[in-house]
C-alpha cells in the first residue's frame, strides 16, 4: 500500500506539527502567548474543517487520510488540555479534562476493534459526537485565552463549556459502546 500526500493529508500533517509550536509558546514567557496559542488552536480547527471537505470534494480521500485526521484532532485535544489543567491545577478542570481524554482513548480503541470485526459502520461519528466536539473546541478555545474580554469571563464559560463536553462525552461514548454491544451480538 502506498502512502499519498494529497493536499487533504498535508494539511492534517500541518495539524500535527502545529502541536509542538503551540506547546512550546504556550510556555514561553510572552504576554501574547495565551492570544498566540489560542489562534493557533483556532487555525487547526480550521484545517480540521479544510481536510475533510477538500478530501471529499476533490475526491481525494485515502486510508492514510482516513487513519491520519482522528490521530491529529486527539493528538491535538489531549494535549492541550493537558496544558491547560497544568497551567489551572484544579480537580474542576482535571476531571472532565481526563473524560474527555479516557473516552477518546476508548472509542479510538473501540473503532479499531470494530474494524477487524468488519462492523466499523456501527461505530461511526454521530450528531452527537459533533455536538460534543463543538462544545470541546469551543471550551479549549475559551480555556487557552483566559482573559476576560469585556466583561465578559472567558476561562469561566471555557469551564462551563467543558463540563457540557465532558457530558456530552460520557452521553457519545454509552452510544458507541450500545451500538459496539449490539452488533457484537449480531455475530
């Protein structure tokens, strides 16, 4: 099997090479760092966005791609928050910081059982799952720049947000998980 580099996989790889220029600013002493990572964060979400809708548009999608683009967005997610609850060492950020991090480790996990059982379909990203990764990436967002704006208390909707994700989490993963047993059960 050959391995392709299309524009799709290049801007995933993009995404994953952004997470050492986000750690390493998150940590250098620079007032603008929080503003610097956290547009950056907000550029690979973007290219999350941009991969999937060029590799399906230009009918460009590959295995590679297809394994590539999950292992960046979790690469991505766990990162960061390990960050984050480093950076405000509290059990309010820990807990669902380490929810969100356990089911994406065990619904990776779960997929690629599924796949060697021929029954991947039964664990595919559902609205739920979006909905849950919106809330994540909006609290991740929210969470990296801290700083209220306006008035307005960021890092305290960041937390709020988190905790929606975290349940929303939790909700995906029984899902999965339902739909796993189920089809294991089938066979």
């Amino acid at each position: 099997m050959t391995i392709e580099f299309n524009l799709p996989t290049n801007l995933t790889l993009l995404r994953i090479a952004l997470i050492p220029l986000l750690t390493v600013i998150f940590y250098v002493p620079w007032e603008y760092s929080n503003l610097a990572c956290t547009l950056i964060f907000i550029f690979a979400g973007l290219t999350d966005w941009l991969d999937g809708y060029l590799a399906r548009r230009m009918q460009q999608e590959t295995p590679f791609g297809a394994f590539l683009d999950p292992v960046a967005d979790k690469l991505m997610v766990a990162i960061v928050l390990v960050l984050i609850v480093q950076q405000q060492p509290n059990p309010y950020l820990a807990i669902p910081a380490a929810i969100i991090i356990g089911r994406e480790i065990t619904i990776a996990s779960l997929r690629e059982w599924m796949a060697e059982i021929g029954k991947r379909a039964k664990v595919k990203v559902s609205q739920l799952g979006k909905w849950k990764t919106t809330a994540q990436m909006l609290s991740i967002t929210l969470l990296l720049y801290r700083e209220d704006v306006a008035g307005i208390p960021v890092n305290s909707i960041g937390y709020g947000l988190l905790y929606i994700a975290a349940i929303l989490t939790l909700w995906s993963m029984v899902n999965y998980l339902s739909a796993a047993l189920a089809a294991i059960k089938e066979q």
